[in-house]
C-alpha cells in the first residue's frame, strides 16, 4: 500500500510539472515569433505575464482552475470565462509527464519505507538526474513537433550545466560529459555540413546540433550512436509512413527533435543493447 501511495504521489508531481510545461510549450515558442516580429501584440499579456491569462480573452485563471488533468475535465474542455476550447494537450501533457515520473521513480526508487522511512541519497540524484533530462527532452520533443524549432532557451542551459550534472551523478564523469557534448554536437554538425556541401542547403536545423550535443552532454558520450540509430530508424519509417498516408512526395519535412528524444530516452531506461534484444 505505501508502494501505490508513493507511486501516486509521483504521478502528482509529475502533472504538476506537466502543468508548467504546457506553459513552456505555448510561452517560449510565442515569445520567440513575437521577438522576431511575428506575433501580434496585444497577445503580450499571454505570453509575458507572470500569472495564467486565458489566450482568447486575456483574463486571469484563478489557481483552482490549474489542477493538472482535474480542472480541464471539470470544465469539460472548455475555458470558464469566455466559452472557447481547450486543447486536449493540457491534460495529455500532464498525465505524459506524471506517468514518466512514475516510470523514473520505478527505475530509480530513492524512498525506503522498511524499516523506517529514509531518503536513498544516490538513487535520489539518479531520480533527479533522470526527471529533468526527461521533462526536458519532452519539451523540446513537444515544442519541435509543434513549431519545427528546439528553442535555445532550453538546449543551451542543457549543455552549460550538464558537466555539472555529471559531477554529482554517481554513474557519470565530467570528462565523459564534455567528450559527449563535442561529439554528439560534432556528429550532427559534419552531418549537415557534408550535406550542405552537396545539396546546397542544410539538412535540419541547428537545434538539433545543440539537443544532441545536450544528450550527450548528460548521458555521456556512449549514448550518442544508440541514439542517433534510433532516430534514424523512427524518423525514417514514420516519414515515409506520412508520405504514403498524406500521399505527398519524397520532400515532407519532418521534426528531428523527438526523434533524438525518443532514442536518448529508449537509450537511458531500455538500455544501450536496445536494438540487440529487440531482434534476438
């Protein structure tokens, strides 16, 4: 029984985290158009503001009405103050994220009940570690999917801080943290170049140069093939999936972002022989 409370306790959390992501996913892409110009301004309140504000009126959500997956089913997914719908993301994203914290803590169980009740300090930073790469990578996922853009607000902190990520894991090196970020950036970057060289124009954004080299800067530099393998392998049978379905030709443009996700993450809780035991 105290096993299901402390997993339903995570899922909480997790929502919760879910909440303010979706705040991130509607925010940091906005604030990036307006910046550029291309937003329009009387919006600025929504964007920019400190507290929740409604995008279609611009009037202030009381706390009671951001309880993770609760307050959209209570108001049936619709806003209260002017009627209109609320996108089923909200409530998707924050179940997404409460269930992935159920899944880190799964991996990582830092709470021990028996005898007494104690705090595990190493599996603690391996939750935390593996929380906040995840919350992050889904953001990233999220926000590319949505506006074809890994925003550098995010990527870029990811990169700065993971050496020191690594000095506090137990199971990670600084010097392993500092190859990966060279190398998983250095891979994408040849990628592109080479590509650039032959076709004249890159071959995907520089955002996910910087979301490679911040996996590898937190995984460490071993996770930079299994993961690119794996977006690879996804990336290419859900494109060409999309081109049969969509019946549009050989050029559709696909985010690469949750792709590289999708294979870090597989890569940090399957493990590297993912493929392996996959075909065996």
């Amino acid at each position: 029984m105290g096993d299901l409370l402390i997993f339903l306790g995570m899922f909480v959390l997790g929502s919760l985290f879910g909440s303010y992501m979706n705040v991130m996913i509607f925010r940091i892409p906005a604030q990036i158009l307006a910046d550029a110009g291309l937003w329009e301004s009387q919006d600025e309140k929504v964007i920019r503001g400190n507290r929740s504000a409604c995008r279609y009126c611009e009037a202030p959500i009381p706390g009671w009405l951001n309880i993770p997956i609760i307050s959209w089913t209570l108001l049936g997914g619709k806003t209260q103050c002017c009627k209109k719908p609320l996108s089923l993301q909200y409530p998707l994203v924050e179940a997404l994220v409460g269930f992935v914290f159920v899944l880190v803590y799964w991996k990582f169980p830092f709470i021990e009940l028996v005898p007494t009740l104690d705090i595990v300090p190493r599996t603690s930073l391996q939750f935390l570690h593996a929380a906040a790469f995840s919350f992050l990578l889904i953001a990233c996922s999220i926000i590319d999917y949505k506006h074809f853009l890994i925003p550098d607000v995010i990527s870029i902190p990811m990169i700065l801080v993971a050496p020191i990520v690594a000095y506090f894991h137990p199971n990670l090196g600084v010097y392993d943290s500092l190859f990966g970020i060279l190398v998983g950036g250095g891979i994408l970057w040849l990628v592109n170049f080479l590509y650039k060289l032959v076709k004249g124009h890159d071959g995907m954004g520089f955002g996910d140069v910087k979301l490679l080299a911040a996996i590898g800067g937190w995984l460490g530099v071993q996770a930079i093939i299994p993961t690119l393998i794996t977006a690879s392998v996804v990336g290419s049978v859900i494109g060409i999936m999309l081109i049969l379905i969509q019946k549009r030709d050989y050029k559709l443009e696909v985010p690469f972002g949750p792709f590289l996700s999708l294979g870090a993450l597989l890569h940090f809780f399957v493990g590297p022989d993912f493929w392996v035991s996959l075909f065996s």
